[in-house]
C-alpha cells in the first residue's frame, strides 16, 4: 500500500522550475532514496512533501489524504536536515525532548520516548552531555533520535550524511538501515551519493533537471537503464562513438520458425570491429549511436591467449596505464582511436604491464545503446 504519493508536482522559483511534474509512490515500510546531481530539484521535491514548499501545481497524499495545503507541523511527517540544528545550550536529551515539549506530550511519556530513542541510536550514555561535547556522527544520531521521537508516519531525510568524513558516513548508513528494519519506518531519503543510494534504498528515484528519469530497486536502475542520463549517472562506463552504417536481415533461429527473421542495424566502431542493434525506425545511416560497457564488463586477454568465441568482438589493444585504486586495479587501454577503461579487484589482476598488447572484447548482453537523444534502443 502507498503511503506517500506525489502526483505531478510542479514548482518553479521566477523563471527556474525546480521540479517539473514529478510523480512517485511510496510504500509503507519501503526506504526511498531521490538520487541525482546538485540543483537537480530532490532537495525541493522532499521540502515539497514536508510542506516547507507549496507547489505550483500537483497533489501530495499521505496514507490517502491530501496534505498539499496543509502546513508542515500538521503533516504526520518529520524531517532531519543536512546540517543538524542542534540547540547548543540544551543538553542531547533536551534537544530530543525539545519537539514533544512542544507538542504537549504528557511529561512521562515524554521521558519514555526520549530514552526509548537515544537507546534507538546508541546516544544514551551521552544523554547529559551539550551537542559541543559530540563528535559529527554522535550530532547526527541525536538529529535522527529528535526526528524519530514523533514516530511519525514518513521519516524524511535532506543528505544527513553529507558533513560527515568518509569512514563515519559508511558506517551511520548501516545505522540508518538498521534503524529503518527495526522500526518499519517509512523514510524517503534525498542523496548525490550514488554508493549511499545504493547501500540504503529499496527503491531509488534517479532526478535530472526537475525530471525523474527512471524509478526503480537499485540493481535494475543500474543494470537496466532506460536513458544514457542514468547510464553515466551511476557509476563510471566506456561510451563509444557509433556510426549507423546499414540494415541487414538476420535470418529466423530455425527453419521452422514463422517470424520471418528481424532486421539489426550495422555500426561502424572506432576499434574498428563492427557491432549491430536491434533495428528500429528512428535510426538511418548516418546517425550516432552511443555504445556503453560498464568497466567491470570489458573481457580482456593477454596477446597469447586465445579469445573466447563468444566474444561479441574482439580488437586489439595496448596497455596504456595501470593505476591501483584500493582493493582494485583500473586499466586504460588504447583500442583503435579510443580508450577503454577496465577494473579488476587485486586478486583478479591481470598479468599485464605498460606497453604490453592484449586483446579486447566482451560478452553480447554486456553493451547497451542509446540513440543520439539519449534514448535506450531496446
């Protein structure tokens, strides 16, 4: 059951639209992270939802009933910003309490809720202490336990995560996860961080320029692109040059078969092996086609081996650079006039050096292609 839905909102700031006709679901439970670059409008859709901002046109429901005029503290919905506006002359428990005491909880329930959630984030012994006495992650916890002492229906997070050093954030994402499960808390978290996206979401709303460009679980927006937005959005890919030089016939699988065969597309690479599409009418020859294999996708082999057969293509290539980046090794080789980028985790390295000749392929299903509007050809 959705229990948030936003049904094209629009908002614009003079002659900027932030937000251009958004619609997204919510289910109860679901964690739903709005990824995408800075300025793209996910900060402005989630103040939307909060009521922070009115839109120009749209509906917004929580659980059915429509909240789009009502003012934020009405709304069964609380928000931990990406700076904790934490009171500094109150003390961790003062500031958890801070929202309840407003709210008019009753003075022992309060104290339950209070320590029922700094116990939630591992804060209680740090109770009596003043927000200057925390560390950034120790803040956070105290600004997620204020949020959560509402118990509110929808929990929205603004990059909570983004003061945080590298090591720290990693390890309260795991702590917001955790939290999430434990509690079945609906919470719609906005992020740049493609890898946090990925680590919390149990579904993700990829934004660009005010637009979702595809919704979807983390693996298939990832694996299953509908645009070469989101294909260079998420993560790092080789993207080739294509041109669309013919359309030949592609005989049916079996002799048996009714269909006719179907049509592919011939592209002329600058590796100089071929590749086809499927064809489709918006393409003639002439036209630019991108091709895009994922680094983790480019099969290599040194010039002394043999090549699988199942290669899509197979071209020539020369060890450009070897660069160690961690627990990983990224290659750059240089394929005909272009270069090719590869990963391999250390233990998988490749018995390569510089200058060396190796050659280069990859598996049918590994390339996806995108017409020049950035459209998916399926």
């Amino acid at each position: 059951m959705a229990i948030l839905e936003v049904d094209s909102i629009t908002n614009s700031f003079g002659s900027v639209t932030a937000v251009d006709d958004v619609s997204l679901s919510v289910e109860a439970g679901e964690l739903f992270c709005l990824l995408g670059p800075s300025g793209c409008g996910k900060s402005t859709t989630l103040r939307t939802i909060a009521g922070f901002e009115q839109p120009d046109s749209g509906q917004i429901r929580i659980d059915g009933t429509d909240v789009t005029p009502t003012e934020p503290n009405r709304r069964d919905c609380s928000m931990v910003f990406q700076d904790w506006a934490l009171f500094p002359n109150k003390t961790v428990r003062e500031n958890v309490a801070f929202g309840l005491r407003m709210n008019d909880v009753a003075t022992a329930q309060r104290r339950q809720r209070v320590d029922e959630t700094l116990s939630l984030v591992e804060m209680t012994d740090h109770a009596e202490k003043p927000p200057a006495a925390l560390s950034g992650g120790q803040k956070q916890r105290v600004a997620l336990a204020r949020s959560l002492a509402f118990e509110p229906e929808i929990l929205l997070l603004d990059e909570p995560l983004s003061n945080l050093d590298r090591k720290l954030r990693e390890a309260m994402q795991l702590e917001i996860k955790s939290i999430q499960r434990e509690t079945g808390m609906t919470m719609v978290y906005v992020t740049h961080d493609q890898d946090e996206a990925f680590t919390l979401a149990d579904r993700i709303g990829i934004i660009n320029e005010g637009h979702i460009a595809q919704q979807g679980p983390p693996a298939t927006v990832y694996t299953d692109p509908t645009n070469q937005f989101v294909e260079s959005f998420l993560g790092t890919t080789n993207f080739i040059t294509c041109e669309v030089t013919a359309t030949t016939a592609v005989e049916p699988a079996t002799p048996e078969a009714t269909d006719g065969g179907t049509a592919e597309i011939e592209l002329t690479t600058p590796f100089g092996e071929p590749l086809s599409v499927p064809a489709v009418d918006r393409l003639s020859p002439g036209d630019t086609v991108t091709a895009s294999i994922r680094p983790e996708r480019v099969s290599v082999v040194t010039a002394s081996s043999e090549p699988p057969a199942s290669w899509l293509f197979t071209a020539t290539g020369t060890v450009e650079q070897r660069l160690h980046r961690g627990s990983r090794i990224r290659y750059e080789l240089a394929v005909g006039e272009t270069t090719l980028v590869t990963e391999r985790r250390i233990d998988e390295r490749l018995g390569v050096d510089i200058g060396d000749s190796v050659a280069v392929g990859c598996q049918p299903e590994a390339i996806t292609y995108f017409d020049a509007a950035g459209r998916r050809i399926r």
